[in-house]
C-alpha cells in the first residue's frame, strides 16, 4: 500500500475506462478509445493533474491478429504478464454478481513521465483463488465473449472500481467515465449517497440523483448505435437483482433494456462529445441533454518520430510540455523537414519488409491508411475501382500501406481485410500495397511518421473524432480525408492537407472524388511542386500539432469539466 500512498491525498478525480493503452507490452487496449485513454494518463503527468485511472487487467488482451495465406483474420489470445508491469495491492472488494460475490483486486501500474511526475493506473482483476471458475476468468478478454460477459465486466469496473478506490483510501469527487461502459458506477454512486443521507423518517427509495450528478463526467465516443452497450433487463437483474429498484433503474437507462449511454447521460452533469460536429450529432441522438464538446489530442512526445523529437528539442525546445509551441514549426528549413521524414519513412519500410515480406520503394509516396475494419470506416472505399486506381497509380507511381484489426464478430470487417488482401494480390506488380498485421501502438507509430498522405474514408457524421490523423500531422504526414470528426476542425484546404468530398454531399460521391483529389492534386504535388508539399508539412505540423494534442484536451477537461 505504501506504493499508493504519494497518491491517497491529493487525487481526487476518477477516470474510468474499459480499456488503457499505456505501453505496447501491455495489451489492456483494442483501438482508439484505449489510445485516448492512455494519452490521458500520459498528459495527465506532463501537467501534474492529480487523476486515478480504473479499467480492467485484459491478462488475454483483445486478441492477436493472424493473417492467413488467404489473407482472412485470424484471432488468438493475446496474453501478457501483469506482473512484469505492475504491482498487485493488498487490497481486495467483492460484488455480488448472479448470486455469488466476485472478488476483485486490483494490480497497480504507474506511469511515470520523463519529469518524474507519476500517475497511477488501476487495473483490475478477478483471477483470485476466491473466486468461482467462471469469474476468474471475467478480466481476461477485452470486448470477447456474449451479453452476459460483458454485463459482468462492467458491473466489476463500474461497481467494482468505486469501491475499490473506497477501500483503497482515495476520497474522489469527480468520477470521468471515458464511454459508457462504467456507467453503473453512477448506482454504486446512488445507493452510496442513499444510504449517507437516509434518516429514519426519509422516503428510502429516494436516490439523489442531483448529488450524483455533481460528481460525474461523461464522454462519449460514438454516434454509431452499436457502439452502444445495451443489456436485458432480464439479465441484469440475474446479476444484480434489487441493486436498485427496476422502476428507478428503467427511468435512468431506458424502458426496454439497459441502455449504459442513456444511464450515463442521465447521471452525468457535464457531458461532451470528442469534437464539435459530434457533439452536434449526439446532441440530436438525445435530446434533451447539454452536449458539451471537447477535440480529442494526442499525446505529441508519444507519437512524434524520434527524428522529429530530436528536431522539436533544438528548434521548439518546450514542445513536451507545451504543444501549443509547435506553431513555430512553420519556420523549420525545408532540407530538415526532409531528412527527418525520410528517416521515418525508412524505419516504416524496415517495419513492413519485416512483417509482411512487401519491399517498398523509399522514392515513391506512401499512401497510409490503418482503422478498425468496420463498416462505418469504409475500409474498402479507396479499392471502389480497382482500374481507376491502377490508372492513377500509373500517371504517379505510389504505394498503400493498410493496417486494422476487425472485431471477431464483425463478419463485415473481417469480409473486408480479406478483399483488401485478394486485391493487394491482384494488384502485384502494378501498385505496391501491403497489409500490415497486428495494428498496435508500435505499427501505428511506424505507419503514423513513415507514410506520405494519411487516408481517412469514414461514412458522415460516425467518426466521433478519430485521432490517427493528428499523430500524422505531429509528423509531417499530410491527411487526405472525408470531412467528419476532428478533420472538419483542422482541414485547411491544400495548406494543413485535404478534404474528399464537401459537407453535406452525397457520400456516394467520395470514391470518384477521392481519386480526383489522388490525382490531380495530392499526387501531382507530391511529384511537381516539393517546395509546396513541404511547406505544407510544416503547417500540418504547426497548425495541427499546436492544437490537437491531448495537453490541450487534458487543461479543457480540468477546466471545464473537472473545476465546475
Ligand atoms: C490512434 C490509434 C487508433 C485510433 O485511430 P483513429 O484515427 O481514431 O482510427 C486506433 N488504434 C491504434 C493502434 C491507434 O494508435
């Protein structure tokens, strides 16, 4: 417990997440919520903002991806050693789930950033000899298994988490649940505060939902119904009967089933979307909230190219500290700009020689583009017409790198890697394309600093933000994509990188008009005008990197969100 104790007295904020992405060793992340997740916890210790993070141990990860000769995913377990990282506390809870209680204990991680100032990281466990067999195994995959799971999961971050935090001897007032999935830390929070305040003569099915509220930030990330978490009633009152009355429970999170968005919603006070345009969306998802919005960043130390760190450091020497500094990138020398993006691009086509056997030419640009395979992404959009693009590819040579996990139950995704690869097949000899497995932290740093023009096809309005693309700009990589999510924020036509498509169109039209703008701007430029295309890397870099880094986010939230 001494590990903690620097802590205990002066961390009063929660944040709460099903998925952190902290180190690349350590698989307790799936995409980018747990990215987000993590670039908080780093920016949180770069500007000493006093947070306790919660989420689950993943001792399985989300899964490894395999590729097969015929080029469909394949999943396996994706285990790591929690011990190797992090230390297990003392300190044990139990919550009563379907009938029996399940113990959870928690392994402490702390990440420390170069300044020496620390944030510490709860990630918690149920695999305790205490626990039935069935339980044991409840933190082992992330987002894997059926409703039932996945109802426990939450129920041990949700309830389990504040609880734990209780017995941990952390006082909290403002619990930050990162998307819905700890959304029931709110009736952990209910039945609390009932309990504190009830006096004998006191109405006791009275909640205090206004004192809840006081006490809880709610974002959330996805205007896509299936991201979403909804639960049977029926199953949750196996698992949880009588944690709080049925009509109570119904009134805070949906008549037909547990909607942990809704219940979120309705326990928040200060609720925000991860870009403006998302939050105008969800906004219109439900009424009747306030909507707040706050752009997602990315943490820049994290996911700058060491070439470009080492550039910053002479040239912007507070970038760490103070992203907003970048803005003077605008007047790095050309040749610099150059050679450090070169070096990236090499470690990018080390990186793809090695795991995918795909030599690419360091002369030619690399079209990058790596996502979640899901439908609203439109992994398949740039492969539309596969003439077109041999066509454009034979006006202006380039390549395509493409990486993305597809979730084991999205059939669609998986549908989609297995094109990708039959063409990138096809297209041998013609257009170099490579898909690179396995998208983590390490491929995504690789492929953010290494390609030439990062891609982004997403169906309007369901990107919530995306961030991959400010990763790209912090290194000079020049974003060619849909207007949704932060893009439509940060797009300065033909000066921070491109739009495909206009606000408002036909997003049919974004196929014909990506390899428009493939061909007659983005491309020609890359090959006619160097002295353009560089400066518009430093504008990316300047103009993006000084506003969509998450140091920025992380002051708005403690501003605006946390001091309310
Ligand atoms: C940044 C990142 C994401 C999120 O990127 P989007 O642009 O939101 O798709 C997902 N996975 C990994 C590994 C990342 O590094």
């Amino acid at each position: 417990m001494e590990l903690l104790e620097p802590f205990l007295p002066r961390t009063h904020i929660a944040y709460f997440s099903m998925e952190v992405a902290l180190r690349d060793e350590m698989h307790t992340y799936a995409g980018g919520l747990g990215i987000l997740a993590g670039d908080t916890v780093r920016s949180c210790a770069d500007l000493e903002i006093p947070v306790v993070f919660v989420a689950l141990v993943s001792h399985l990860g989300y899964f490894r991806q395999m590729i097969d000769t015929e080029g469909r995913q394949h999943e396996a377990p994706d285990a790591w050693d929690a011990s190797r990282w992090c230390s297990k506390l003392g300190a044990m809870v139990a919550v009563e789930c379907d009938g029996r209680p399940v113990w959870i204990r928690p392994w402490l991680y702390i990440h420390t950033n170069i300044q020496q100032h620390s944030i510490p990281v709860l990630l918690l466990d149920t695999d305790l000899d205490q626990n039935a067999a069935d339980d044991r195994s409840l933190t082992n995959r992330l987002y894997g298994g059926d409703a039932l799971y996945r109802l426990k999961q939450e129920i041990v971050l949700g309830i389990g988490g504040v609880r734990l935090l209780r017995a941990l001897g952390f006082e909290i007032d403002t619990y930050h649940l990162n998307e819905g999935h700890a959304a029931l830390l709110g009736l952990e929070l209910l039945r609390h505060w009932k309990t504190k305040s009830s006096s004998p003569s006191c109405d006791d099915t009275a909640y205090d939902v206004h004192a809840v509220r006081e006490h809880c930030v709610f974002t959330t990330h996805t205007p896509v119904e299936a991201g979403h978490d909804c639960f049977p009633y029926a199953l949750v009152e196996r698992c949880v009967p009588g944690f709080i009355d049925l009509p109570t429970l119904k009134s805070l999170s949906g008549e037909d089933a547990l909607n942990m968005t809704r219940l979120a919603l309705n326990l928040a006070g200060y609720i925000n979307g991860v870009a403006r345009r998302h939050a105008e969306t969800t906004q219109r998802m439900f009424p009747g909230y306030q909507i707040h919005s706050i752009t997602n960043g990315v943490h820049a130390q994290t996911w700058v190219h060491p070439s470009f760190a080492k550039l910053f450091d002479i040239a912007v020497p507070q970038w760490r500290h103070e992203p907003e500094a970048l803005l003077r990138a605008v007047n790095l020398s050309d040749e610099t700009i150059a050679t450090c993006h070169q070096s990236a691009k090499s470690d990018l086509i080390s990186y793809v020689r090695d795991s995918t056997g795909v030599v690419l030419d360091p002369r030619l640009p690399v079209v990058g583009f790596a996502r979640r395979m899901t439908g609203y992404k439109r992994p398949l959009l740039l492969f539309t017409d596969v003439e077109a693009l041999l066509d454009i590819a034979g006006r202006h040579p380039f390549q395509i790198v493409v990486a993305g996990k597809a979730h084991p139950l999205d059939h669609d995704g998986k549908q989609a890697i297995a094109e990708i690869n039959g063409l990138i097949s096809r297209m041998r000899g013609k257009l170099t394309c490579a898909f690179v497995p396995e998208y983590s932290m390490q491929v995504a740093k690789a492929l953010v600093a290494g390609a030439d023009v990062w891609l982004n096809t997403p169906m309007p309005p369901l990107e919530a933000s995306g961030t991959s693309g400010m990763k790209a700009a912090l290194n000079g990589v020049l974003n060619l994509s849909v207007l949704d999510g932060w893009w439509i924020e940060a797009c300065m036509e033909g000066e921070t990188g491109w739009s495909i498509g206009a606000p408002g169109d036909d997003p049919r039209q974004h196929a014909s008009e990506l390899y428009r703008k493939l061909d007659r701007e983005v491309l020609r430029l890359y090959y006619d005008d160097s002295l353009r295309w560089r400066r518009m890397m430093k504008q990316a870099i300047a103009y993006i990197g000084s506003m969509f880094n998450s140091q920025r986010m992380m002051r708005r939230y403690a501003s605006e969100a946390y001091l309310r």
